[in-house]
C-alpha cells in the first residue's frame, strides 16, 4: 500500500504548508475501491492480524460522528467515543473525539478501521481519501519506521526475517540449557504476526501497482511528438507512384505555426484536446482530413468554402493514425500489409561514408588474425541484439504500429522539429489562425523590465511515469526520509549528503520536493542550530533556480522565514538568506511577500558596508554581505513598489557608494538593481545627482560583458534627461559605446549599447562625437541579421544622427536605405515607430527619396495608416510629409496608392493628437496638387478641419492654416476657409 500511494496514485501539490490531496481521477478511484474491498473483509480472512496493535495510530479528520460507533468495548465520554483497550502509555485503541465543528478519529488496529469504514456506509470513498492524505505512508504508522515505503530497494522484511530467526535460535539454544524465556516467545510471537502483516500489505501493494499499470497503459494518450512521428513516417512512405507508395500525399494542415507545447490546433481547440489536423490523399478515394486529438485520431468534416475548418466528428477514434487510415483506403492497408512500398533513404555525406570505411578497416583488422575471438564476438553481439529487443518491446506502447519492425526502423527518433516550425507553408487556414501577432503591442523603450507573470501561470509538467527517473533521485529521497526522523547529527551529515549531489540537475530538486524535503528544509530554518540552517540554505539556495521550487518554496511559507533571517548576527546567514531570496523573488507573488514581511528595509540594511582596499577576512565577509544584498533587491526592483520602497528605505546613497568598489562581483549586482530601477524618474534624478554617471561610464570599460551590458543598460534608461547625456559625453562616455558595436555575438549587450546611443544621439553635441567615431557606419551594419530588440534600438538611433543632414548622407553611402526599408513590414510596433521615423528624415534627401521611391517605401508608409496602433500611425505620416515634399511626381504617385486619399482624410476622425497633427501635416503637403485637394475635399475634409479648427489650439493649428491657404484657390470654399481662418487663435 505504501509503494502505490506514492507511486501510482496521483496527488496534487503541497500549498499552504499541508501536504497534497489525492486528485480526483479515474485511476485514484480504482485504487480506493480495492482498497476497501480488502479492509472490508480482512477481520475475516486474518483474525489473528486484525487484532495487531499499531506502532503509531492512523488519525485524520472523519466524517463518521460517534452516536455511527457502536461497539463493545466502547465509553461514552461527554459524546466522545474512547475504547477501554489501551495500548502502551494509556493510548486507547480507538477514539472518535470532536475537533471544533469535526471529529478526529484514531485507529490502533485493522479491527476499529475496518468498523470506522462501514460506518461511514456509502461515503467510505471519502471517508478512506480523508485517512491517507492525512497518513500519506500508513504502514510506517501501522508497523514501525523500519517499514516505512521507500524508493527503490526494500530490503527491510529481509532484515526482519534473519532478526527473527536470530531470535529463535537463540531461544532454541536456551531451552536446550533449561534457561526457557516466555517474554521472548512472547515478542518473537508477535513480530511473526508483524511479518504476516507486512506481507499481507505486500501483496496489495503488488495488486494496486499492477492495476494501476493497467489502467495508465489503457489510458495512453497521444502527445504531439507521437503525431509528429506517426505523420512523419506516413510521409517518408508516401509519393506519386501508385506502386511504390502507400499514400499519394499526408501533411498537416494549417499555417505551419508550432506553438510552444508542440500542437498545431489553435489554443481555443487544444482546450478539447486537438492536437494538429492532418490531410492524407490516398490514391483510392477523396481527401481525408483527420484531427489528432489526445484521445486519439478521427476524421472530421474538413474545411467549409471560407477556408474555415468544421471539427465535428465523423465516425470512430482511432488509436493509431495507420489503423484509421487502412479502415478508410484499401490500397493503403494492402500495400501496408504487404510490405510492398518503396522508402525515401536519406542520402549519405562524405563524413558517414568516411565513418563507415573506418568502421570496416577496423573489422577488417581485428578480424584478420584474431579467428579465436570471433565466438565472444558473437556472443556478445547476440547480448546486444538481445537488450536492444527488450528496450524496443519497453517502447512497445509508443509505436504506431507493429508494421515498422519490417522496415528496419526500429532505432527511429523523432526529427528535430523547429526546422519545421520555421517552414510555413501555405495552406487553406480562417483568419483567425493566420493572425499570430497582436495588434497592440504595448512597447515602451524606457520601461523597467516587466513582471514575470509567465511563472505566475505556469502549469506543473509531471512524467507519466517514474520508470525513467536516475538513481539520484531514489538516493535523495532516502537521504530526505533521515531528515525527517534523524537527530541533530543524522539531520547535519545527511544535508551534507545532500549537498554531495548535483542540485543544479532537475531530477535532483524534484526529488527533494516530491518527498516532502522542501517542509523539512524550510522548518530547519526555524531551528536554533546555525549547521543545520546553514545547512538547509546552502540546499534551497541552488535548488531554488527552478522555477516549481520557488513557487513550492513561496507556497510554504519559506520566504517569511528567510526575511527574518536576514537580522541573524551571523554574516553567513545572511548571505544564504539573501542569495536565496534572489532567486525566489523572481515572480510577483514572491517579491509582493518579501515587501509586506519588512524585507526590503532588511535588505538595504545589508548594504550598508565600508569600502576598503585593503583586503582581511572581515571586510570580506562584510562586502560579501552587501553583494548578496544587491543581488536579493536586483531581483526585488522588478516590482514598482519595490522600488519606491527600496528609495523610501535610503537605497540610493547606499548603492552610490558600493558602485565604486573595485569588485566587479559586487558591481554586477548593483549596477544591474539600478538600471531596473532607473525607469523611474526619482530615481533617474538620483543616479544623475549622485555621481554615478561618471562610475556607470568607468564600469563600461571593463572587461566583463555582463558588467557593461548594465552600465549600457543604465545609461539608455537614464539618458532620457539632456543633462545626463552631457554627463555622459564629459566623462567619454560615448567612445566605450561605440567600441561595444563590435560585440556582435552577445545580443544582450548589443541591445543595451545601441539603446543608449540612441538615447545619446537626441543631443546635437553627442552626434557630432558619433560622427567622428564613425558611428553611423557601425549602426548600418547591424540593420541585418539581428533580432528586434536590437533592431528597435539600432533604427531609432540612426533616426536621431539623420536630423543632422551630413548624416543623411553617410546613411545612404552605407547602404542604410534598403534595409530601412525592408524594416517597413514587419509586426513589432516599437520598431515601426522607430523606422518610420527613420526613413522620414533620410527622406529629406532628395538622392535618398528616390531610393525609397524606387523601393516602393512610400507605399510601404502609407499602408502603416491602417495600424491600429496610433503612435505608428503618427509616426508613418510624419514620414509621409518629407516624401511628398522631395518625390518628383508627388501629385501622380499620391494618387496612385488606390483608397490612400479617403484613409488619410478619415484619420481627421482619430481622438490622438499626435494622429491628427502629422495628419494635418501630410493633407497640407498633398492639397498642393490641385487634383489631389479636390479628391479630398470630396471626401469630406473642411467639415472635419473645421470642426478640429474649433477644437483645438495646438501645433497642429499651423497644418490647418496651410490646408486652408491651399483650398482657397477653389472659389467655392473661398468664404469658408476665409471664416475658419480668421478665428482668434489663428
């Protein structure tokens, strides 16, 4: 019973510092039904063990009350129900005691628990649910610890067995001297009927571990890598000759997008198990298309006549693609059934020829005069063949069908999927499925790093099985079972066994929290002993990079206990708290705990250390202290709370000083808290007032790339202020920036270097530095063949060096147009912003216009008009001003752009002013053309500025007035425009 509580019976996780609760499954409930079955009738099959007294009774909360209990032998004490059997220490063999507004049952013998089931009648399944979670190993309470249920080998009964024998034969020996012993007959009596117990609850464990790998094996289901297999084999056998192959085409359909967890099936389907559809032509009949749905595969009613696909089932689930395709085509199950098909061999390269001649010399020459060896060869040849047969009948379940073992393909592994991920092939697909990206990305350059709320919705993965797991992870559970029952010395030698393993590897940690490790490491820390807090920390500490364990770790209340920690005298304390914190306050719920418990104030507190050259132990320890500090509120600072709380607390002063400490390891972890932090504005103000440009300048010329990436980091944030940009231009600080463009292959870095030239390049005086770095140049280079963050960063610089004319220039001689212009069509909302802003200021160089003219940019930018995202719009027609301005044929290429006129003029109805200002802007420039201002006054547009007219009073005003001035050479609209254009504020 205890090996299938722990291994087949499925629990949810530990919250709230309990234990976990038995889900509610189908497998779970087949378990208690046997269970009961076997409590029910044990008085009669084993009368003799029915009355065994146990080690430790089995207590949990019941929903039996005591008027249910009536037995002999029972006391009615104030509606309590209390045996009159005592077992040792005047414990009563059974009690049924009220507990607040519930009732506590204890059970010492099979005898009262099997009376407690059937009084429960027919809620005996909760009434047994309610008794193991709360008895998660009951035959440890029921038979002692050296019984308790442990992974791996269970020599325990063996043990048992030669004790006892032991023990007779030394009664034996002294009733052969006279010397007869009744009290130990007695003992060896009953430790015979513990025996029997023991192996009674063997063979139901046996039964329940076997029915539940019944039960799993029945329940197998599809998983995206088997339809990934199964689909992949049919199209290795599939082709256009009716002969050789088995089927004339098989594909998935769709838009080629994988998500993340492997399925095709958009997400509003996957919540019914869909996992991809599949189209197969077989050369006798029409097409086929299939869902591969968890549950199996079924043919379903194919897309509609808007490309829309219809789920609805049609016919049977199949558990195997093959079995479903032979009961629909015949030609497929004859060819399969056969084995007459011709397979696609991948071709060999000269490195697998140039192995497989290696290969032959080397059988050649161990084989030439060595004849003698030739039988052990073999043998073990026939050794090898043997296990690999046993490794595939344990794949067995896994296989698409018995049919492959005829192809020679038994070693098959999966293709390597994300090459097929980037291939997106054109499919009929809804415009729903087509549509991956948002239409309104929320992208701000200056932000603090946002919230990681990926963890906060993460959902818990568990294997299928444990048959696959290491021997580590059996090793540490037994290491944690010595936790939980071990004194002051056993607890301190087995978290230094502990410590021995690789925590860093995820079966290690899982380990740790399956078996309940994580309660015993958190209570260690409310101990008085500092080994085993020490102990225990230096475990959560590296544990605590995985992402379950913080959550595990939060949900147990470990972070309020570590806060508390951090006031310990003892410095290495501090610093595992500390570290520990770091890396569970990586999500919102863990940084909200550590601020609402005092943490942050304890943190800054830690800080606070002397800067000193010279190097003793204690200064060390002191500076050590202050790093792991800095690295718990780095991760803290994510949260805009935090940071007012860490400012509130006197942060600033504190981290000013420890940046300019001479260790780098100390640097990281400041610096990277204050370019978190530096997307407030206090704190901008801050790091400017403090002297910490002129460190963050001297830090970026270190030789550690996370350093610099900081540094960078920090000045992109706090350059938003012309002040700081000149701080950074007097400390040279744009020359270290420049020479970190060459650091391709660290996209981090390349990220934070280009923002803060960007954010420096606002400043005439730091452009005209940049141009003699030959900057421009660099920036161009980096237009291909990076990703968009860098990409965001490089084009907005290169839009600010382009308000300067000469730069104009130096950006077409590089090649920056093109590319430019290629930007124009991507998604990343960030990035339009910046390139349109871009391309309209090399636009107003006439040679520059008519590179873009010639790669049609100014359609590019108009149809950005259609953006939802207002700030593209604004930005998209503010570059549409220049381009009409320097085009050659302004007015003709205007009108070329089919519906162009009627969109911008409705954009007069946008409640952005930004929007209506650059639209005002680009109508003065296009209604100089006469044609172009009579289709736009066609479409409505002096009621619109008049009613903006009357509005506003903004810059968008002198747009306004040009468009009037325009229109007045139609004399019909003379008077009107005359009327709009003598109001006041004009």
């Amino acid at each position: 019973m205890g090996q299938a509580l722990i291994r087949a019976a499925q629990w949810t996780s530990a919250k709230g510092g309990s234990g976990g609760k038995l889900e509610f499954t189908k497998l779970n409930e087949e378990l208690l039904n046997s269970i009961i079955q076997f409590v029910d009738g044990f008085s009669a099959k084993y009368p003799e063990e029915t009355k065994l007294v146990f080690k430790k009774p089995l207590t949990w909360q019941t929903i039996v009350s005591p008027d249910a209990i009536n037995l002999p032998g029972l006391e009615d004490r104030g509606g309590d129900k209390i045996s009159e059997a005592k077992a040792d220490k005047d414990v009563p063999l059974f009690s049924l005691k009220r507990d607040g507004s519930d009732f506590e049952c204890s059970c010492m013998t099979m005898e009262y628990c099997e009376q407690v089931l059937r009084a429960a009648g027919d809620k005996k399944m909760i009434e047994l649910r309610a008794c193991l979670e709360a008895n998660r190993d009951p035959v440890a309470n029921m038979l002692g610890e050296r019984f308790a249920t442990v992974e791996g080998d269970d020599n325990s009964i063996f043990r048992f067995i030669e004790e006892i024998t032991k023990e007779i034969e030394q009664l034996a020996k002294q009733h052969a001297e006279n010397e007869g012993n009744t009290e130990k007959q007695e003992e060896i009596e009953e430790k015979k009927l513990i025996l029997k117990m023991r192996l009674i609850l063997l063979r139901l464990d046996q039964q329940l571990l076997n029915q539940s790998i019944a039960q799993i094996t029945k329940d197998v289901r599809l998983t995206p890598v088997m339809v990934d297999g199964e689909v992949s084999i049919l199209q290795e056998l599939s082709g256009e000759d009716e002969r050789k192959h088995v089927l004339e085409l098989i594909d998935f359909w769709g838009d080629g997008y994988v998500f993340k967890n492997g399925c095709r099936a958009p997400p509003q389907r996957q919540l019914h198990g869909d996992i991809a559809y599949i189209e197969v032509r077989p050369f006798d009949g029409n097409m086929l298309y299939i869902t591969a749905n968890t549950s199996g595969y079924y043919v379903n009613k194919g897309p509609d006549n808007r490309g829309d696909m219809n789920y609805e089932r049609e016919g049977d689930a199949y558990r195997e693609l093959v079995t479903l395709l032979k009961d629909k085509s015949a030609h497929f199950a004859e060819m399969i059934d056969k084995q007459e098909f011709h397979l696609k061999v991948q071709e060999k390269d000269d490195y697998m020829d140039a192995r497989k001649v290696e290969e032959d010399d080397e059988d050649k020459e161990s084989t030439a005069g060595y004849r003698p060896e030739r039988a052990k060869q073999k043998t073990e040849e026939d050794s090898k063949d043997k296990g690999q047969k046993q490794k595939t009948q344990k794949k067995k379940r896994l296989e698409p069908s018995l049919k492959w073992k005829a192809l020679g393909m038994e070693e098959y592994q999966e293709p390597d999927t994300r090459a097929e991920q980037k291939k997106l092939k054109k499919k009929k697909a809804s415009p729903r499925m087509k549509t991956k990206t948002p239409i309104d990305a929320d992208d701000t350059f200056s932000e603090s790093s946002t919230e990681s709320e990926e963890e906060e919705e993460a959902v818990e993965r568990r294997s299928e099985t444990n048959a696959d797991l290491p021997s580590e992870y059996w090793q540490i559970q037994k290491l944690v079972k010595y936790l939980k029952g071990g004194n002051q010395t056993a607890t301190i030698i087995a978290l230094c066994s502990m410590r021995d393993f690789n925590l860093a590897q995820e079966t290690c940690q899982l380990a740790i929290r399956d078996v309940g490790g994580l309660e015993v490491l958190i209570n260690l820390l409310d101990t008085e002993e500092v080994k085993c807090k020490i102990g225990s920390l230096k475990i959560l500490k590296e544990i605590s990079r995985n992402t379950q364990i913080r959550r595990a770790i939060a949900d147990l209340g470990g972070l309020q206990t570590m806060v508390k920690i951090l006031r310990d005298p003892d410095k290495d304390l501090k610093c595992l708290a500390a570290e520990t914190i770091a890396n569970v306050a990586k999500f919102r719920r863990a940084r909200r705990t550590v601020r609402q418990h005092g943490g942050i104030r304890k943190l800054v507190g830690l800080l606070d250390c002397p800067i000193v050259s010279a190097t003793n132990p204690e200064a060390d320890k002191d500076a050590e202290v202050a790093r792991s500090g800095a690295l718990a509120l780095w991760s803290c600072s994510k949260s805009k709370k935090n940071k007012e709380a860490m400012r509130k607390a006197g942060a600033i002063p504190l981290l000013a000083k420890l940046l300019k400490s001479p260790n780098e390891n100390m640097l990281i972890p400041v610096v990277g808290t204050l370019q978190e932090c530096a997307s407030e504005p206090s704190y901008r103000l801050a790091i400017r007032t403090e002297g910490m440009i002129e460190d963050l300048v001297k830090n970026l010329k270190s030789q550690t790339d996370e350093l610099q990436m900081h540094c960078a980091s920090a000045i992109f944030k706090c350059a938003e202020e012309k002040e700081t940009r000149d701080l950074v231009r007097q400390y040279g600080g744009l020359d270290p920036l420049v020479s970190l463009l060459q650091k391709t292959d660290n996209k981090e870095l390349l990220e934070a270097a280009t923002g803060a030239i960007w954010k420096c390049a606002i400043s005439p005086e730091n452009v005209t530095r940049f141009q003699e770095l030959r900057a421009i140049e660099q920036l161009v280079g980096l237009l291909n063949d990076q990703p968009e963050e860098v990409l965001v960063n490089v084009v907005g610089g290169l839009g600010e060096l382009a308000k300067d004319p000469p730069n104009r220039l130096l950006i077409r001689k590089a090649g920056g147009i093109p590319p430019l212009v290629n930007l124009l069509t991507g998604t990343n909302q960030a990035l339009l912003v910046n390139v349109t802003r871009a391309v309209g200021q090399c636009a107003e160089e006439q040679d520059n216009m008519a590179i873009i003219d010639k790669l049609d940019g100014v359609r590019l930018l108009w149809s950005l008009l259609k953006n939802q995202n207002p700030d593209v719009q604004a930005s998209a027609a503010w570059a549409i001003c220049p381009c009409i301005e320097n085009a050659k044929d302004a007015g003709e290429m205007v009108r070329s752009f089919v519906g162009g006129l009627e969109l911008i003029v409705s954009l007069l109805k946008s409640e952005h002013r930004e929007v209506l200002a650059s639209v005002c802007a680009a109508i003065a420039n296009i209604a100089k053309d006469e044609e172009n201002l009579a289709v736009i006054t066609d479409h409505g547009v002096v009621p619109m500025l008049a009613r903006l007219t009357n509005t506003y009073a903004w810059k968008g005003s002198k747009f306004q007035s040009k468009v009037m001035s325009s229109h007045q050479v139609i004399n019909k609209h003379q008077l009107s425009y005359v009327e709009i254009l003598t109001l006041p504020h004009l």
